[in-house]
C-alpha cells in the first residue's frame, strides 16, 4: 500500500513539473510563404510602401514561384519558406530613379504564454539590404546578397507579455530595368506556457503526498 501511495505522490510531481517545464513553439512566430502556393497572399506578413514605387496586394505580399524570374537570381525557394514580393507578378520592376524602402512586419502574440521565456533564431534575405527590428530594437542586417542566408542570432530579450512585432525594413536600390524587391526568412522558436492554477494544485499535492509518507515511515 504504501509502495503503491509512493509511486502515485511520484507520478503526481513529475506530471505538475513536466506541465510547468513544457515548451513550445511561438505562436504566430511564421515564416514567410510557408505553407502557400506561388501567387498566393501571405496575410501573416503585412506590407507597407515608405517610399519607392511598389504598392503590396492588399496590405500584403505574395508567395513566389523559382520557375520565373528574378529566379535563379534569389536563393530558391524550400518547403520551410518562399520569397514574398509585393504582388504575384514577382518579377515586376520597381524603384528606377530612386531606391524605395518597404515595411514588412510580423506580429504575434505572447498572451498566455511567460515571455522571460521567449526565444528565436533563424536565418533571412532581402533585395536588397535589409534591418530587422524586434519591438522597435535592431537585431539583425542582412549583406547585399541575393543567394546566400543572413543568420539570426538568438533572440531571448526584448519580447512583451502581450503583441510583439517583428518588422523587416527592406531597401530596394534604384535600377531602371529588373529591378524587382522581396523578403524571405525563417524562424525557429520556443516558449514556455504560463501554468494553470490546477498545475500548481497537482504539484503541491504530489508534494503533500510525498511528504506524509516520508512521516509515516519514520513512525
């Protein structure tokens, strides 16, 4: 019986501590394209014109085909992430007299989850140059190439309890033929849950258990 009253106290901790250790993804925390056919909008990623000549789709962009140009001239596409451009017409010129830059931001949410806990990495490109802002604080430019990744170095500070934002200033430098602009990047993340009330009950049961039948023992 009481071998038996041990092994449940134990189950009881290790479950309260196994629910308030685990870990997961950042919600809303997504890459670019992922998931989308080419042509298709991307409505996780919105877009905005701060000067230059593009005007997005609808507030955002779209999700990209290699069988087109500016393809071979970009870092093909995978099946983790897609170049977005401002429409489906990926390979439209833009900007010929004067560089534009472009916003693309990214917001996801922390509510329910311990943002001490956040943290990301991953890897981006731009054309042509890019800055990576995490709540308003550069983290990250990218070189001015078209077919190699700039790495993200980990992220685990500067994230609010609430909406977080990621936004992506791409610079698009002045050409008056070919001259297209895009964004990929990719991420991988992990926070931990806040724990339910229930969490905290089952494990201070599990350790009222385990207390009692170590007083038993000793009488």
């Amino acid at each position: 019986m009481k071998l038996n009253l041990a092994r449940a106290a134990t189950v009881l901790g290790l479950s309260a501590f196994s629910a308030l250790a685990s870990a997961a993804s950042i919600p809303g925390l997504v890459s670019t394209g992922a998931g989308l056919a080419a042509g298709q909008v991307d409505s996780s990623y919105s877009f905005t014109a701060l000067t230059g000549t593009a005007v997005g789709t609808g507030g955002h962009g779209a999700a990209t085909s290699d069988s087109a140009f500016p393809f071979p001239n970009w870092l093909d596409n995978s099946a983790d992430s897609k170049w977005l451009t401002p429409t489906a017409d990926q390979g439209a010129s833009y900007d010929p007299s004067a560089s534009g830059t472009y916003s693309w931001t990214l917001s996801f949410d922390l509510t329910g989850y311990n943002a001490s806990t956040a943290s990301f990495s991953g890897r981006w490109v731009a054309d042509n140059y890019g800055e990576l802002y995490l709540n308003g604080q550069l983290i990250s430019t990218t070189s001015n190439s078209l077919t190699n990744w700039t790495a993200i170095a980990e992220v685990s500070s500067g994230f609010n309890a609430g909406v977080n934002t990621l936004q992506f200033v791409v610079t698009n430098y002045a050409s008056a033929v070919g001259n297209p602009t895009g964004l990929r990047a990719e991420f991988t993340s992990n926070v931990s849950a806040v724990p339910e009330p229930e969490t905290y009950a089952l494990m201070l049961a599990g350790l009222a258990a385990v207390g009692f039948i170590a007083r038993r023992r000793k009488i």
